[in-house]
C-alpha cells in the first residue's frame, strides 16, 4: 500500500506545482491589458480569466522557448512569472474585513471542482494488494501517452518518438505533444514520474474547460443574476451522458455477452463524457479550452454592445485567440479542425450580419494562429511515419457502420426492397443519434422553440453559429488516417454537447424553479415531454455514476472472478500477479540499466502493460513498430519477420488476428535460439530484450528464453542484457 500512497502523494503535488504554469500568465496578461475591464471583476472571475489565459500562455513558453533555451531557464521563467504576479496581487487587491460567508451552491461547486482532482489522481494510480496490481481501464490509452512525456522528459522539444528507434536513433514525435512537453517540464521541476504529472495534467484540463464554461454562462447566455446558481447547475449539466446505459446493459445481463471495460464503448462513434474525455485525452479538453477562450476573446472585444473597440483592443484580441488556436493545434490538431469549421459558419454568419469588425478579427486570428503553428505543422506533414493511402478527411453519414453491420447481421432488419432498407437504416441511425443525445435532444428542441419566436442577442446567436458549424463534422465527416475511430467525430459531438449542455443551464434553472414554488407544467404533450426529459437526465446521471465506478473496479472484478474473461484478450488468469511483475522488473531494469532502448513481443498480449510501466525508449512498439508516431514505415517492416520469429509467432497468424498464433494455428513452432536474440540485440541497437508469461517462445525450454542469463526474472517477465 506504500507505492498507492506514495502515487496519490505525486499526484496531488503534481496538481499543486502546476499551478505555478496555469495561473500566473494569463494574471500577469490580464491585468496588463485590463482585458474585459479585469482589474475590476470579482476574484473568481479573475481567477477563471487567469487559468483560461495562462494554459495557452504557457504551452507556448514551453514548447516555443523549449526549442531554443535550456529547461532550467524556462523553469525560472515560471518562477519570475509567479513572483511578479503575486507581487501584482499583494499591491492591487485590498484585505477583506471579514470574509463573506459561502453559499450552498457556492460550497457545491467548489467541492466539486475540489474532488476532480482526487478523481483524476486515485483513478491514474494502481491499487495495490501485497504482490498484486488493480489497474483501471485507462491504462491501454495511458500506456502510449505516459511514454509520450517519458520521451519528452529525456529529449526536450520537439520529443522524440519513445515508442521507435529502429536503428537506434528513434526520430522526432509526430504526433500532438504540446501537452506532453508540458507535462514533462512540470515532471523535471519537481521530480515526479510522468504518470503523475500525466495525471495532474487531466485536472488542471478539467477545470480550464470549466473555466471557459462558467465564463460562457455569464457572457454568451448573457446572465448575469444569480451566477453562482447557474454555475452550480453547470456542474450537474456537464456530468449528463447519453443513453449509453441502453445500449450497453445486455452485455450485463446476458450471460453469453461480455461488459467492456467502458461504458461508451459500445459504438467507435459515441460522444464521450466529460470526465471519460478528459482522462482518456487530456490534451483534447486542453485544446478545447484554448480554442474556446480564443472564441471567447474575440467575441467580448467586438461584440455589438460593447463600446467600440479601439485598434489597441483588437490587436490585443488577434494576438490572443490566434495564440490560442496556434496552440490549440499543436496540443491536438482534431478539436482546432473542428474549431476551423465552426469559425467558417460564424463568419458566414458575420458576413450575413454586416459585422466587417468582427469578420476582419477573425480572419486576422487565423493568420496569427497559422505563424504560431507553422513549425509543428511543418513537423506533422513531414512523410515520416506509417504509411496511409487514405485521406485525412471524407464526407460520411455519422453512424452508418453500425446501422449497416446490424442490417447484415440480422435479417430482419433487410430487405429486398431498397426503399425498405433505406427507411430501416433512416430509422437506425436517427436513433442511434438521439440515443448518443439523450437528455439533449430534449434541450435542442426546447432551445428552437425557444429561440425561433424572438430577437437573438448577441451571444446567443454566436452560440447558434457555433452548434451549425459543429454540426457538420459530427455528422457529414470522418477521419480515416488518424485512428481507426471516427476521432473528428468523437471530438465535434463532444463540442457539439457541450454547446447543449450550455443550453441546459438556465432550462434546469428555470425547472427547479418552478419546482421550488410549485409552479406544475401544463397537461398534455408539454407534460409528457417534460417527464421523458427528466427522465433521460435521471438515466444519464446515473450512467456517469456507473462510469466512473466501472473503470476502477472493471479490472478487479475480472481478477476475482465475478465477470467472465471469454470475450477479453487482455482478462488473463492472475492478471494482477502478472501485472505487479511486469512492474516491478522494469523496476529493477531502472536501476540496474537507466539508459538505451529496449524490445518485448511487439504482438504480444501483454505489450500494453509492458508499456506502461517502461520509462526506456522501445525499439518497435507494435506490428508498425511505432512508426505511426514518427519513424520510417518501410525500415519497420523489413525487420518485423525478423521479430515476430524471435518471440516464436508467425505473420501468418498475426494476420487472422491470433497473438499466440503458433499453438492455436496448429503451425510447427519456430524456436528463436540465443545466437538469434544476439541478431535482434545487434539489429535494433538494443539494450535489453524482454520476454513475457504470454509470448509464445516462453514454452520452448531450448529458446533463448531459458538458455540465456536474464538480469531480471520473474514468473511472469525474463529480461536480458544486451552485448555492448
């Protein structure tokens, strides 16, 4: 139990420490600039405008300066940041006589926002049992993006690709890791693993997204009575899912079935939660935010009933947002996409409206954000990495895979009549849509009878604009060379919700009002809605309820037993076991070998745990040998047969989808000897060469795996020096 303590310890001091990155730019800018009249806004407010500003700010001095200055002098640059902004506060803000008393709904949200932090940090850690491990189902994810700030820890910026080194020399990252330079700097600072900072990362996203969105409240909403209420709310807003309990409870109660280790899982397309969101992929919320606050920006300093804005005001306000959405790109390209898209429909919009300011504002933001994100760009297009003939984006009717798999699975669902079959797969998609909307689409309609019957204000159109122009990539388009899920998706029904969930609060305001003085809805089909709405937000509090207990205790449940492993490679017997002996030889190899690149079975099953617990470069992550995050594709196949004989598998196998093909396929093994780990040790420039329980060369007592002197030995792992 001393390593869970001392992971919850690193956490929250990670948690701590970043406030010294997240704070006191955007104060120190703010308060410069006089931002939105910010010398004069309560301490929340600047408190919200602070960490808004500060997370773009400081990206930038981490992964602009980092290219060109020692990690020593951006450290102390936070330092001289911090010291001149508490410096700014002590002299500026006047001691309270006494201190206001706190409001329930203040105390609500405050310990909330609170317990994110534990959230985040007890759900990252591993529980420990004397000599087994309870691991939560973000560790497949966490596994790639740890070795992420691993890489950036070692390297500095641009990071290198922790996950390839083929001949040695891994090339740079090609991939999103902003984020991950930060995270690595903060790691540096105060001596904490990555996974810690990783983690203390999740809450620092959390509560920026829920700074632009407490912000949005009060200046898109336009509202400005009891704020503190409606923020309240925000919070009950933001942890709605969809229908996903629906869809997912078969696999509960039909025995035959299997759960999955998430909630959301049942459909690639699905709009993750807040929460599933933002610890699965910090970086995506951090990039959110930032492209939210550059919105934001833009909006407060043109805006129609603002005074007009001087030159000095909008050239402040293109610097900023283009600063936020250059950022935004480099922390994950996905979310800008999505931010481009809906910003074209705004300025359709802006265009429509005769708003020439507002228009030349955004235009001119996108230029700055194209200079601030030239070099990452640059790096991204670079024709390194896996090969892919396919293009980055194509027109796709959201949720038409699922529709189509279900009408070719079950015949009842086809027919010989294309109109039928047109109606049917209509019918499923709307309804696959509506069940990812949930309680939502009950607030869409609520909003267009809403708004359709009177003058928009300024913010309220703008947010119109901005749920059109999401609209698009959440349900016309896909990604096809990112990730096997429809990513762009994903992320433009997450920003999509959010826009919903805005929309929500002052609704559920105005219902537990109503509630509160007995006001009842009027009979008929009003009632009758209104029921099936609360209904459907009853079911999606209570899925984000089973959610977050789900992905703490699915693991642990497989070990005991209570959930069956047939439909789960990664469900082995004694998983626990296995996992604290993958942990605790890296471990040992730390200490005995800090330094040089190492291999395990780039195909086996347990290669996410072996990820995950490494700090080494890895030669050859996967089949692609990591190459997908930077590398040369081509190179990574002529050594793959290569490796996939050295741990006793045959392509063949791996391409009907069996990991421990040689025994399943009834194939003649092929016993890997020492002379040919000595090949593969020379081959890849490696250090050390690991070999795993599941690894099929594991069985064969006249492999290198027996005939060798590992270093580090265990039941479950065996790893072996390499010859210099």
């Amino acid at each position: 139990m001393i390593a869970v303590y001392q992971e919850l310890v690193q956490g929250c001091v990670a948690v701590l420490a970043f406030a010294l990155f997240f704070l006191p730019p955007g104060y120190l800018l703010a308060h410069a600039s006089n931002f939105n009249s910010f010398r004069n806004r309560s301490p929340v407010e600047k408190l919200l405008w602070s960490v808004i500003l500060s997370i773009p700010i400081a990206i930038e001095i981490c992964t602009a300066l980092g290219r060109i200055l020692p990690l020593a002098v951006i450290q102390s640059t936070f330092i001289v940041l911090a010291a001149a902004a508490l410096l700014v506060l002590m002299r500026t803000t006047p001691m309270p006589e006494r201190a206001a008393p706190r409001d329930t709904a203040t105390r609500s949200v405050i310990l909330i926002v609170a317990s994110l932090c534990l959230y985040f940090v007890l759900i990252s850690c591993d529980l420990q049992i004397g000599h087994r491990l309870y691991i939560s189902s973000v560790f497949t994810d966490w596994s790639v993006r740890i070795s992420m700030v691993s890489a950036a820890m070692r390297s500095g910026v641009p990071p290198l690709n922790g996950l390839s080194a083929i001949d040695g020399q891994p090339t740079h990252l090609r991939y999103f890791y902003f984020w991950y330079v930060v995270c690595a700097d903060l790691a540096k600072l105060i001596h904490v693993p990555a996974r810690a900072a990783l983690a203390a990362s999740c809450t620092w996203a959390a509560w920026a997204l829920l700074s632009v969105f407490f912000l949005a409240v009060k200046y898109l909403l336009d509202i400005t009575r009891n704020l503190r209420r409606l923020c309240a709310l925000s919070l009950l807003a933001l942890a709605v899912m969809g229908l996903d309990l629906i869809p997912t409870i078969r696999l509960f109660v039909i025995h035959r079935l299997h759960p999955l280790p998430e909630i959301e899982w049942w459909h690639q397309d699905r709009t993750p939660s807040f929460l599933s969101c933002t610890l699965y992929a910090p970086h995506h919320t951090a990039a959110f935010a930032s492209c939210l606050t550059g919105l934001l920006v833009l909006f407060l300093t043109v805006r129609p009933a603002q005074e007009r804005a001087t030159w000095r005001q909008l050239l402040f306000a293109t610097l900023v947002s283009g600063l936020c959405f250059g950022v935004a790109a480099g922390t994950s390209i996905l979310p800008t996409v999505v931010t481009a898209i809906l910003c074209c429909v705004w300025a359709i919009d802006l265009t429509l409206q005769r708003q020439w300011r507002t228009l030349a504002a955004l235009a001119l933001s996108g230029i700055v954000a194209l200079l601030f994100a030239h070099t990452f760009l640059h790096e991204l297009q670079s024709n390194s990495g896996a090969v892919s003939s396919d293009s980055f984006m194509a027109l796709h009717w959201r949720n038409a895979d699922l529709i189509l798999s279900y009408q070719k699975k079950y015949a009842v669902l086809r027919s010989t009549h294309f109109l039928i079959n047109g109606a049917v797969f209509l019918i499923g998609t709307l309804l696959v849509n509506l069940c990812d909307l949930g309680f939502f689409f009950f607030v869409l309609v609520h909003r267009l009878r809403r708004d359709t019957r009177r003058t928009l204000l300024p913010g309220e159109r703008a947010l119109w604009a901005f749920f059109l122009g999401t609209s698009i990539p959440y349900l016309f388009l896909t990604t096809q060379s990112i990730a096997s899920p429809n990513d762009l998706g994903v992320d433009a029904g997450f920003l999509l919700r959010l826009i919903l969930q805005l929309w929500s609060v002052p609704w559920l305001y105005r219902l537990w009002q109503d509630r509160k003085h007995h006001i009842q809805p009027k009979p008929g089909m009003h009632s009758l809605a209104l029921r099936l709405a609360l209904s459907c937000l009853a079911l999606g509090l209570f899925t984000q309820a089973i959610q977050i207990v789900w992905e703490r205790t699915y693991f642990p449940l497989i070990g005991a037993q209570v959930i069956p492993k047939s439909l789960d490679v990664f469900t082995l017997d004694h998983l626990p076991e296995r996992l604290y002996n993958i942990r605790e030889a890296n471990r040992t190899l730390d200490q005995t070998t800090p330094e040089g690149s190492i291999q395990y079975n780039p195909i086996g099953i347990m290669q996410p745990a072996l990820t995950l617990y490494s700090t080494h470069q890895i030669a050859a992550f996967d089949y692609g040998c990591g190459t997908g995050y930077g590398g040369d594709y081509t190179a990574c196949q002529a050594i793959m047969p290569q490796l996939i004989t050295l741990y006793g598998n045959t392509a063949a196998g791996f391409d009907k989808g069996i990991t421990n093909n040689d025994r399943q396929d009834n194939a003649a093994p092929s016993i890997a000897t020492a002379a040919d780990a000595q090949a593969a040790c020379r081959t890849l420039h490696l250090t050390a060469l690991i070999a795993e329980s599941t690894d099929s060369i594991w069985s064969q007592p006249t492999s290198w795996v027996w005939t060798m002197q590992p270093i580090v030995a265990n039941s479950t792992v065996r790893i072996f020096a390499c010859p210099s």
